[in-house]
C-alpha cells in the first residue's frame, strides 16, 4: 500500500523561485516488468516514470493535450541515479522545479522510497504541433494552467 502523506523536505523548501506547491507528488509501485535481472529499475523506466509524474501533473492542473492539436516532445534527459529502486518499492515522484520558456518546459523531479532520495531527473521537452511535427510556441492557455504549478 502506498502511503499519500509523503513530504520530503525538498517539496517544502520554498527557497527556489519556483517552489512547486499546487503539483502533486505522484505515487506508485514498481512492477517485476520494469526490472532487470537483478530485480533493479531499468535505467529506461525512469523515463517512463517521469512521464506519468508529468502527465499526472498536467492532468492535476487541469490541462489535457486532449484535442488541442499540440503535444510535448522530450529532447532531453539528464537522470543521476542515487540509489537503485527496486521490484516492489513504493515510490514517490516529487516535482522539485518548472520552468516555462518560449518553447521548452524544462521539469526537474525526484524519486523517493520513504524519506530516501533514489534519483533525480531533468526533463527538457519541447512543444510540438501535432499534425506537422514541428515547434511552436508554448500555446497562451497551456502557460497559463501549467504556470499555477509555479505561482506565477
């Protein structure tokens, strides 16, 4: 059972200018198909994972790629890993900062098993249209729903 009470001190520690307080710490487990043989979190589902965390944060700040015509693409990643995590861990995936720029998102994010920090991953994705594959400017209403994530 995952337990939905988790706050890490980094989610609140204000002293960045983003500070991330209306994004959801995003719960999980870790399944036997996403380990090697070893029963380690392959290095690809920390992709995987910090996918859902983002969408689940979209979703949580009320916006949805759902028929908007655009889309993110990821154009980079950055993982340090710090502990191995495990067949059967619970996690928690903690935003620790959002950035918005004319055509990037750049989402920095934590994971945790209980009060450990397992890894930390940078994400730098670009906005897409959807039909045309091509950047576009972060849409107006996409940065004004993401930008409450922020305090902005």
């Amino acid at each position: 059972m995952l337990v939905n009470n988790f706050n890490p001190k980094s989610k609140t520690d204000n002293s960045e200018s983003n500070s991330l307080n209306n994004w959801p710490i995003y719960y999980r487990s870790i399944y036997v198909h996403e380990t090697d043989k070893d029963g380690v979190v392959h290095f690809s589902n920390y992709c995987k994972v910090a996918e859902e965390a983002m969408f689940n944060g979209f979703q949580a700040l009320g916006f949805s790629f759902k028929n908007s015509g655009y889309s993110v693409a990821m154009i980079n990643i950055s993982i340090n890993y710090i502990n191995p995590i495990e067949f059967g861990d619970q996690i928690a995936v903690v935003p620790k900062s959002f950035t918005i720029k004319r055509v990037k998102l750049f989402l920095t994010l934590e994971f945790y098993r209980e009060q450990n920090l397992m890894a930390e991953i940078k994400l730098t994705f670009a906005t897409i249209l959807n039909n045309e594959r091509k950047v576009i400017l972060v849409p107006a209403n996409m940065r004004e729903k993401l930008s409450s994530a922020v305090g902005e």
